[in-house]
C-alpha cells in the first residue's frame, strides 16, 4: 500500500506515519513543497529510527503520480459523504491525505470525487489528526485484507 501526503505541515505527523509505513509495510510519498525539510529535527525525533527500511520519496505533482498508477485510491476527507467502512478497500490502494492546514486541492474531487471517503466523527468535530487518520484507514484496510500484507512476528 502507498500513502501520500499531500504538502503536509506538521514534521511531527509525517514522523509518525513514517513510523506507522515501518510497521504495516507502507510506503510514504510526499508531495512537495513541504511544510518543513526531510533533514528537520522534529521529523527525525517523531520518527526514530523507523525511516531506515521505509520507502519514502518526495514528488512535486499529485495529479501526475495518480494519474500513471493503475492502483486504486482512497482519498480521504472531512468533506466527504462516503465512510471508508462502507467500501470494499482492494489490495495494493493507495491513500491520499490532504494538508493539516489546507486539505486536498479541489481537483483531486473534480477528478476522483467517487474516490472520496472519510472516517465517522461526531457533527461538531471539524477534524481528526493527520497521523491518527492515517493510522485508522491504514489498519481498515489491513484489516479488511486479514492482515495479509504483514510478515507474522
């Protein structure tokens, strides 16, 4: 599976997904421009010693990467109508996550808006953490593939 960030802010939560890609076998693509540098302390501490052994690359166009991959995709929004846990997650998806601050950019719903799905919240929620939404999709979808793409302990 493959997750991107699209122009995340918060070094903090892109650490913390690199190490949530360590454990489930993810890989990271980051969509530049970053709102902070790969060599930025706050990355490094939030993600340990876990970028050894995680794919992650930085790519400075989304639509392009999206649109040369044949996987599906999965973007997930607060905007969205559809819950990801009410859509058969396939093997092999990848996982789109907008901004902390600015989320997707309006012609990824334009293009892939029955592609749109978001994790159930309360009404006077606006939002969940980026590194929690990641983590709670990514285990959806493992769990919907009975943890199939993870090397037993």
């Amino acid at each position: 599976m493959e997750i991107i960030l699209f122009e995340p802010d918060i070094p903090q939560n892109t650490g913390n997904i690199v190490r949530l890609c360590k454990a489930t076998n993810c890989k990271l693509t980051l969509v530049e421009p970053l709102g902070f540098t790969i060599t930025d302390k706050k990355l490094k501490r939030a993600g340990l010693d876990y970028f050894l052994g995680v794919e992650v690359k930085t790519i400075s166009s989304l639509k392009e990467h999206l649109e040369t991959s044949k996987a599906p995709k999965y973007f997930l929004s607060s905007k969205a109508k559809k819950s990801i846990y009410s859509t058969e997650i396939k093997e092999g998806g990848i996982f789109i996550f907008g901004s902390e601050t600015k989320g997707l950019p309006d012609y990824t719903r334009e293009l892939w808006g029955e592609d749109f799905y978001t994790l159930p919240m309360d009404k006077g929620a606006r939002c969940l953490n980026l590194a929690n939404s990641v983590s709670i999709t990514i285990y959806e979808a493992l769990r919907q593939q009975n943890f199939a793409p993870l090397s037993p302990s």
